[in-house]
C-alpha cells in the first residue's frame, strides 16, 4: 500500500505554469524542476496553455493573467479530472464558488506544500477504497509534515482536523470517501488557521 512518501519517490509530472510575472514564473519552473518534476511552460496567457492541457498530468495556475482570469483552463482541467491548484496574490474572494474545493495558495508560498499536493491528487486514484484507518492517518500526517515547518506544527494540524471529522461524523455529515473528506479537511485547516499551529 502507497503512502504519500511513495507519492513523492513515484514518476515525475508533467505540471503546466500559468503565470504572467516573469520572475515568479521562472521560479516556479525553477523549483519544479529541481523536484525532479516536468514544467509545461511556463505560459503568459491562457490561449498557448489551453493548447497543452492534454500533456500534463497536474497545475498551477495563477488567478490573473494580463487582463484575463485561468478559470477557463481550471474549467477543462476539472472536466478531465487534472489535479490543480491556484497561487495568487488576490484571495479566495476571486476566485468562482465553483472551485470552492480546490485549494488556494496566497504568494508568496513555498512549493514543496503544492507539489506535495499535486501528487498526492494525482496518485490517490491508484490507491485501492478498501485501505485502513491506520493507513489513512499515516498518509494524512505525510501530507501535514510536508505542508508545515515542522514535525510540532504538522502534528497539531493533524489533531485539528481529526477534531473536525469526528464533530462531522457525530453530526451525520460526514459519510462516503473518509480519505476525500479528511484530506480536504486538512487543506482546509492549512489554509484558513496554519498560523495557530506554529507555536
């Protein structure tokens, strides 16, 4: 059974960049690169991108590009289930109710938490529904000590979201995928309280 060391040991992507700043764009392709991961791009509007969205396995797209938006490729990556994220300087405010599960990533942001992310979407598919709770946790507390500084933090991010799934559960709105609902759970707590867990 996979676990979200495996993820990151696995093949490397093939991540599309759709990004209008030059030097956050040569960063990014820079940094994903160095992971042993593949750069399609970067691009600087979404015309050329659209073009190479049947090459990549994953994304990270910036919410503005010039004077247009990346929703239209967000749009084609859900429609062909292609993990991706937003790294944006405007918000979630900006960004439509339709992607409210996809997570955001405000700049500046360290890429090793998006790339772990990217890959843990794109392999989960392989991982068979029947894994255990205990292997569920181990996965999800990978995920957490890559998303965090520290093994501390990444723990109590840990503990936060199980908190939360357990006061869903009892409430009866947690049921079906427990893998889906805890991961997203976790990105949740990453992105609205991180800063809580780092003391």
């Amino acid at each position: 059974m996979k676990n979200i060391e495996d993820y990151i040991s696995m093949s490397p992507l093939n991540i599309l960049v759709v990004e209008d700043d030059y030097l956050q764009a040569d960063h990014l392709a820079h940094e994903i690169r160095t992971s042993g991961n593949h750069v399609v791009g970067p691009f600087f509007n979404t015309n050329e991108a659209l073009y190479y969205i049947d090459t990549v396995q994953a994304a990270i797209l910036d919410v503005r590009v010039q004077a247009d938006t990346s929703f239209i490729i967000a749009d084609k990556l859900s429609c062909k289930s292609i993990p991706f994220v937003f790294l944006t300087g405007y918000g979630k405010k900006h960004v439509p109710e339709r992607f409210d599960r996809e997570i955001i990533y405000l700049k500046p942001s360290k890429i090793a938490p998006i790339l772990c992310d990217l890959q843990y979407q794109y392999y989960r598919s392989e991982i068979s529904p029947e894994t255990s709770i205990e292997e569920i946790l181990k996965e999800l507390i990978m995920t957490a000590r890559a998303m965090m500084p520290d093994q501390a933090s990444a723990n109590r991010l840990v503990d936060a979201a199980l908190s939360r799934a357990i006061t869903k559960a009892k409430e009866n709105i947690f049921t079906g995928d427990v893998r889906k609902h805890l991961y997203n759970i976790l990105k949740e707590e990453r992105l609205h309280r991180a800063h809580l867990y780092l003391h």
